[in-house]
C-alpha cells in the first residue's frame, strides 16, 4: 500500500501537468459515428468562434468548411469499411475529434428519408416505381413507401396482354380495375404497361406467328384488342405503353431499315410478324382513338445501343411525319414519347447514354427512364439462381447510379419521368444481382447508390447557382 501511494504521490505532478495541457488546449472527443457510403451528416462542434475542419483521410471521410462530411470510402475491402477522424479547430488552438466509420451497410430507413417525389419535382414531375396486388387494399395504395417516395405507378405485370385478354374477345380487368382505382384513389398517376409485346401474351395472339391469319384479319384483332383495353381504362391512364420491345438486339446497324429489322423469329412479335411494319402506325393510332387524352409511349430496352437506338429513333421520326401527312390540323404527335427502360449493369456507358437522348432529343418527344435498375455486376457475372456482387461492383453500380443521374437532369428538359423498376432488392426481378437503391425487407434501407443519387441532385443544384 505504501509503495502505491508513493507511485501515486510521484506521477502527480506528471498527471496534473497533463490536465492542465489538455484544458489549455481544448483537446474533446465526441464520440462515433457511422455512416453508409455516400450519406453525408452535420458536425456540430461546441468549441467557440470560427472553426476550421479538418480530415485524417478525405478519401474516407470528406469534411467541408461548414462542417458537413460525406462518408466518402473505405480502406477495406472485404468489409466495406473504413474509418477516419474529423478534427475542429478553434481559432484559440483547441481542438474537438470526431471518429467517423464508413460501411456500405444500408443503414437508414427509407421512410425517414425526405420523399423523392418532392426533392426531384422541379426536375421530373413523375417520379415513379411499380405496383402489385400485395401494395393495395380496399381504400387504395397501403405500401408506405410508395406512398412516400412516389407519384406515379406502373403494375409490374398485371396489365400485360396475357393477363387483360385469355381469350380474342374475352377480358379480364378485375386486378387491373384494382391496382388502377387503388393507384388514383391514393393520388397517383397510372402508367398502363402494356398493349402490344411479343412476351406475356395469350396465346390467341401468339399463334399468329404461325397459323393461317389474313394479315387484315391479324389487324382487325389487333385494333379491337387495343380499343376496348383503351376504351375500358379511358381517363384513368396517364401513359399508354403501345408497343414494347419490337425491336431485337443485334441483326442490324444504324443504317438499316427499320420496317425490316423487327422481331420475327418463334418468340417475335405476332402483329409484326402477320402484318408487317405498318403495324406501328395502326396500333398507335387505334389507341389515340380510343383514348384521346393518353399519352402514347414506344418502351424498348438497351436503348444504350446506338444501332438500336437508331432503329427505334427512325420508327418514331417515320411514323409521327406519316401522321402529320394524314392529320395535317392535328397539333400533337401520335409517338409522344419514348421509354427508355434503363435495365442497365456496370458494363453500360453513361457516355452512351447521353448519346442516346441526343439522338431522340431532335424527334421533339417526351422522354421517360421508364424501368430503371443497375445491377452490380456485368451481365455476364449476373445469375438469377445465386447472389454474387462483389463490393466493387456494388460500390461501381451506386457511382453509375449517380453518373446516370447526372444526366437526367442535364436532360431534365425533356424527360417527363423517372421510374424504378422495383422499390427494394428483395422484391426486384433481378434481386441477386442488387440492383435497386433499397435493400430490405421489413424495413428497407438506404444503399450507397441512394446517396449517388441525392448527390447528383445537390451537384446539379449547385451548377446552376
């Protein structure tokens, strides 16, 4: 006991000089933080006057002069985790600390998070995603956060032609009665997808391929399918999806003709295959008739591609001058817009993707980003059966995310709408390869490529001031 309290009485003098340093310089701990890749937080330091704000590592962790960090990175790769310390300094030499981790963990929950609908409106007045019977209920939409984050809904598969149509003549539009009215009575707009595809579809019209059909036989069918699906949702659809997907990948070049390039093998499509490429023009302007007030959208896929986005480019242009030939009074187009699905994976160039809405930006149509997701991971390193994003990819996929994004907005005057296909990965179509900005079940959570996202919306928003 005498020899600790000799040891004690000895280390006195050292421990009170180390207070009085430490009081003298102010130095403050105050505490940890983590944040998800992307996200960005407030500092709020309680030393006095101006401060100056410093990081251990800005690729980790980035500090403004306000105060405010981005989880910037991370330094471990197996993890996604990385760590750095934020310092403030008074103009009097004393110093405050603050430990900031970095995870690609989604930590926050979407529905605390300020509705996107209200942070992009002054960009696109439709921000949207997809809806399914499991979102509705007798008094309208009940899924929260389509609720909070949405103003305009696509059903995901419940008004494609196979489901509307199991027989020529014969309709059933009880759950699309449902989602739609559901979809209106909770204020959202409707996206009707779609009327004219060569999957998912009754096996009425997929025989046509191959039975003995007249082509005006072939048309009168397709006419009247269209008329009374049109006709029967009349004023409740914002956006007709006509025709989806005609084209093929690949067989062609930017030179080609279009009339001579659609699909046409035993998957093709049936109308183009029994009446050839004026089809287009027939479907659309059925559907104008039947619903006046509709707009009516050509949807396609990889539209990155520059041979096939010149195919789709040169329908539109032809189509829209033979209407104007023939409605010369008329004041609107009859293809108002094109439906760029954005299925994308790390692979796709955003370079390319600028390049496509230049190429459409002279046709004077509406343009939508109508089924967005990005896998993390190429194409080819995509599985269906298993799991396999390696953070790397993950991480690539947000960054694409936000390059994408940027673009949008440089767009922003001619893209009417943004949708996601799916709001959170375990209920996407693609969910092993992550491909959405919400991870979760219960609660879905905010991923890095969310915070891309918001990112390039502030970053917009700051170029133009």
């Amino acid at each position: 006991m005498k020899k600790l309290q000799f040891r004690f009485l000895v280390l006195l003098p050292f421990l009170l000089t180390m207070l009085v340093f430490c009081v003298s310089t102010g130095t403050q701990k105050s505490g940890q933080r983590t944040l998800t890749i992307g996200a960005m937080d407030k500092l709020a330091s309680t030393l006095p006057g101006n401060i100056t704000w410093t990081s251990s590592d800005e690729d980790i962790v980035s500090v403004n002069e306000e105060g405010y960090i981005t989880a910037a990175g991370f330094t471990d790769f197996q993890s996604g985790t990385g760590s750095a310390v934020i310092t403030a300094t008074a103009e009097n030499g004393r110093t405050q600390s603050f430990t900031i981790n970095t995870t690609m963990t989604a930590l926050v929950d979407m529905l605390e998070l300020p509705p996107m609908k209200d942070q992009f409106k002054d960009y696109f007045p439709l921000f949207g995603n997809i809806v399914n019977p499991r979102d509705i209920g007798s008094s309208g939409v009940t899924n929260e956060r389509l609720l909070r984050h949405y103003n305009v809904l696509t059903a995901e598969n419940d008004m494609k032609p196979d489901k509307l149509s199991p027989s020529r003549g014969s309709y059933n539009f009880s759950t699309a009665d449902r989602l739609v009215n559901a979809a209106i009575e909770s204020g959202f707009q409707v996206i009707g997808h779609t009327l004219l595809w060569h999957s998912q579809i009754p096996q009425w019209q997929a025989s046509l391929r191959t039975n003995d059909t007249s082509p005006e036989l072939a048309l009168q069918y397709m006419k009247d399918f269209i008329t009374s699906v049109v006709s029967h949702f009349r004023g409740r659809i914002h956006t007709w999806d006509v025709i989806n997907e005609a084209f093929p990948d690949g067989g062609y070049t930017a030179s080609s003709n279009w009339r001579e390039v659609m699909r046409q093998d035993r998957n093709g499509n049936p109308w183009y295959m029994k009446i050839g490429a004026d089809f287009v023009y027939e479907a659309f302007l059925a559907a104008r008739l039947a619903d006046p007030g509709a707009i009516l959208y050509y949807n396609d896929f990889n539209l990155d591609q520059r041979a096939k986005a010149r195919m789709v480019h040169d329908m539109v242009r032809d189509v829209n001058a033979r209407y104007r030939q023939t409605h010369p009074a008329e004041t609107r187009l009859l293809i108002e817009g094109i439906g760029m699905q954005s299925h994308h994976n790390t692979n796709v160039s955003p370079a390319n993707v600028r390049n496509t809405l230049s190429l459409f930006r002279e046709l004077g149509v509406r343009i939508s980003i109508s089924e967005l997701d990005v896998l993390s991971q190429t194409w080819g390193q995509y599985s269906p059966r298993r799991e396999t994003p390696a953070i790397s990819g993950k991480i690539q996929a947000a960054n694409l995310y936000g390059q994408y994004f940027r673009i949008f907005l440089e767009n922003a005057d001619i893209i009417e709408r943004v949708t996601f296909w799916g709001i959170y990965d375990e209920h996407s179509w693609r969910r092993t390869g992550l491909p959405l900005i919400f991870e979760g079940g219960a609660v879905s959570r905010a991923k890095p490529a969310y915070y891309k996202v918001i990112e390039a919306l502030e970053q917009h928003r700051q170029s133009l001031n």
